[in-house]
C-alpha cells in the first residue's frame, strides 16, 4: 500500500469556515462560502483564537529570544511580539548565564530604589496595548545582554487563504470550536444537532489543552519558572 509521504497539509480558513458551517447545517457539502459568510468566519475565528492565547493553549509558540540594554536602560520592547515572558538569563561576562527572578509588576512599583544601578538580579515584564516591554533591575551600568523564554502572540487570521497558526494536528478541534463560535449567528443554537457539536468541540479542546502544557514546573523562591 502505497500512502503520500505529506506530514505537513494544511486547510486554510477559508475550508475550516466552510467545514464549521455544513458541520452546523447552515451549507451543504456542495455549496462555496458566500463572501460575507467567510469575512464573518474569518473575524470569529481570529477572535476564537486570540480568546485560547489566555487559556493555556499554545507551546508551539514558545520563543526564545535576546534582548540587548544599553547603560543605563532598564526596559526594552520584545520583538516578536509577546504575551508573556517565562524565563529570563542575563549573560554574564564570559558568556556563562545566570538567571533572573521574575517579578509582576504590580509589585515592582513599590520598589522606592527603582533607578539603582547594578547587575540585574529580577525582570519584570509589563504588557502594552500592542507589545510587551521587559524591564530589569538593578539598571545595568554597561551594555548588558539577556536571553528570555516566552509565549509570542497568535499570529492573525488576515484571509481566507491563510492557514491558522496552530498544529495541524488541532485543525479539527479549531473548526469544531469555531462551529459553536458561529452557531448563534447562523440561528443555530438551539438547534438539537448543536448540542453535538458543542460536546465534541469541548472534548476536542480539552484534549489539546491537556496535550498543550509544559512537561513540568518548578517554583523558587522568588516565583515560578518555566521548564522545556
């Protein structure tokens, strides 16, 4: 028996919003999305997925990163764009990497020393409207490099002639899940053949929310720290 050799398909959205909809009954199998049906579908599902970007959902957008502050700069902006930093090393001279204790901002601010000079010992990311910004301290006193570990945010559902940034294994747990996104919309929600898919869509993200979490964590004492 002879199988493709293909590991790596993808639908794009355009097929994952039409497979929602005849999973809902709103089209048939043989009918093509109406243009504002997909704009619709398109919209839900960038909101679907920015929603799991909070829930835990996400290693495979794990990031590993360098940051480099100049003296006296205690924060710089991340590039890629990201929704949290879990592990920051500051780069000692020689090359060898010590790592640095986090701090929530909400803490930070009642710091009464925060201009004090010196060779960081904590971070503290602190999110924006549109990026994060990664603070530490004390505030170097020379050019200081750090290497950070964290979470970049879902890239954006632009077209329906993208494909999603998640696995494909989890292609199906999207369109379920954007099929009950889409069922008050299209009229649907009460219909009986809903409460299927509401249960398998619920089932499906269980299982990638299960399969989708760090293999371990630690605790120190100055917080939490992320484990590959």
């Amino acid at each position: 028996m002879a199988t493709s050799g293909v590991i790596s398909g993808l639908d794009t959205v355009q097929q994952i919003a039409l497979d929602a909809l005849i999973e809902l009954g709103v089209y048939s199998a043989n009918q093509q999305l109406k243009p504002a049906d997909g704009e619709l579908c398109r919209r839900r599902l960038n909101w679907m997925l920015k929603d799991w970007q909070d829930d835990g959902c996400g290693l495979w957008r794990v990031t590993d990163g360098t940051a480099v502050f100049g003296s006296g700069v205690n924060q710089v902006t991340l590039s890629p764009r990201m929704i949290d930093v879990q592990d920051v090393r500051y780069v000692q001279v020689g090359g060898s990497e010590r790592p640095l204790f986090r701090k929530e901002w909400g803490e930070f601010v009642d710091y009464p020393n925060k201009t004090t000079p010196g060779n960081p010992t904590i971070y503290i990311p602190r999110p924006g409207l549109d990026s994060l910004a990664l603070r530490i301290w004390p505030v170097p006193t020379s050019s200081t490099t750090v290497l950070f570990t964290g979470a970049r945010v879902i890239q954006d559902v632009a077209a329906l002639t993208d494909n999603i940034d998640v696995p494909q294994q989890y292609t199906r747990t999207v369109m379920m899940n954007l099929a009950v996104n889409l069922a008050p919309a299209f009229g649907k929600a009460a219909d009986p053949n809903a409460a299927v898919t509401i249960r398998e869509a619920a089932r499906l993200y269980q299982i990638m929310r299960a399969a989708d979490r760090p293999a371990s964590y630690f605790m120190q004492a100055e917080g939490a720290r992320y484990v590959r």
